[in-house]
C-alpha cells in the first residue's frame, strides 16, 4: 500500500484528481457566476451557473485523462470524475432554458445562450493551452479569465436584457479579470527578480478604466462601477511601482479574491439602486 503523508490528499482523491491547483482560477471562474446570479437573476441563469462551475470542475479531470499514461491507476477515477462533471455541465445547459420551467410564461430559447458563443473560441484556447501543459502562460490565462468573464452576458440575455446592457455586463467582468491576470503575473515575477515590463499591464488597466467610463457615461453600467474600475487601476499603478509591498503568491492571491468580492458586492449593489 502506498502512504501518505499526513495531511496530503490520496493520489485518487477528488482533491487531487478534481480541485484546481491554481488558487487565482477560483476567483477568476466563480465571480463571473456570483455577478450574474447577483445582478441578472433567473431560474435559468440558475442552471447556467450548475453548468459554469460543473464546467470548471471538469477540466483537471480532462486534462489527467488526456495526459496520464495507460498504466497509471488514477486513469478510471478521473475518467469517473469527467464523465460525471460534463454530463452535469451539459444537463445544466439543457435545462437552462427548458420550457418546461417557466410554464405558461414567455421563456429563453437557445438564442439567449448567444454569448456563450463568444466566449467559446477563448475557452478553447485555453484548453488547448492546459492539454499542452502550457496553461501559465500569459495567453492561456488571459484566454481562460476572459472566457469565463463573458459568461455574465449570457446570465442577463436569459433574464431577458437586451444585447447592450448585457455586453456591457461582461465589459466590466473583463475590465476585472484581464487587467488582473497582467498585473499578477507581472507583479510576482518582478517580485521574483526576473525579467518582466509593467506597460502590458498598466495599458490594459487604463483601457479597462477608459471603457468603464464610456459604458457609464451612455448610461450602461451604473456609476458604481466607474469608482471600481479607477480602484483597480489604482492596485495595478501601486504593485507595479517602485513602493510596490513584498508580498507572497499566497498573500496577493488572498488579497484578490477579497478585492474581488468586494467588486461583486459592490456592482451587485450599484445595479440594485439603478
């Protein structure tokens, strides 16, 4: 029998064979979910986020079954652990704007699911990425957090917005999460002594500014968010300068998910007092 060490998962576990390692990529798959469930409620949206985080737990599993050789004994597990996340993301779809739902009442079809046709060819990119064992690379993040932060248009097209407010919904989930993938990465690299420009990531945040404001000033997005996109591209400004704090992956990882939150919440409330 092989052992563990005390406090480490079994290599067949479902932490091992399911749960992401990369703490950023909760953050960056589950606040697009929290903000469409939040701000565009519905019942399909609520199968949409079933389907979103079965999805997410999917791909460490396709991944080990793509990668792990024939001999390896976790192969049938994580086969398992695929199969049943797929099936429960596509169950979720499906059901996402099932007639049946709503009665007798007006309900989506799947041209409500119309942005999700956006944020494919990015998902896939990411895939891609991740089956070549690439997926830290900048192109891979920044593909796989823009996929999941188009999700949020497709949330509000099933509650029954319009094609502008509900783009305009992604535009600040993408002015959120690549802006932040570019300045974490820069961040921990300069942190790290190696080789790394801050200009990416202080452009896409002062883009991601510039955008919010138009969206708001035709009266898109609530004011709110204007004030959340000039504190993010405070963050960037402050961690790539020369004050920047020393901070751990650990620490900036945690500090995120907070600001993160607190950028869910606080849209989540700007829309309510539109």
């Amino acid at each position: 029998m092989r052992n563990v060490a005390p406090g480490s998962a079994s290599p067949t576990s479902f932490r091992s064979l399911v749960l992401p390692r990369e703490h950023g990529s909760w953050s960056l798959a589950l606040e697009p979910v929290a903000l469409g469930l939040l701000v565009a409620p519905s019942r399909g949206g609520a199968w949409l986020a079933l389907a979103v985080i079965a999805g997410f737990f999917t791909r460490r599993p396709l991944k080990l079954a793509v990668t792990l050789p024939r001999s390896d004994p976790r192969r049938r597990a994580t086969f398992g652990w695929m199969l049943l996340f797929a099936t429960t993301a596509l169950a979720g779809l499906l059901l996402s704007t099932a007639p049946s739902l709503w009665r007798n009442t007006p309900h989506p079809t799947w041209t409500a699911l119309w942005p999700l046709l956006l944020a494919t060819p990015l998902g896939a990119a990411f895939l891609w990425f991740d089956l070549r064992g690439e997926m830290r690379e900048a192109e891979a993040e920044i593909a796989g957090s823009a996929a999941f932060a188009l999700v949020p248009a497709a949330f509000a097209t099933l509650a029954g917005w319009s094609a502008a407010p509900a783009l305009s919904l992604a535009g600040l989930m993408l002015a959120r999460s690549v802006p932040t993938v570019l300045t974490v990465r820069t961040y921990l690299r300069l942190a790290k002594g190696k080789p790394a420009t801050a200009l990416p990531a202080l452009a896409c945040a002062g883009g991601a500014l510039i955008v919010v404001v138009a969206l708001a000033t035709r009266d898109l997005v609530p004011g709110t968010a204007v004030v959340l996109a000039l504190l993010l591209a405070a963050r960037t400004a402050w961690l790539l300068s020369p004050r920047a704090p020393t901070w751990s992956a650990r620490r900036a990882g945690i500090t995120e998910a907070i600001l993160g939150a607190v950028f869910v919440a606080a849209l989540a409330l700007g829309y309510g007092a539109r």
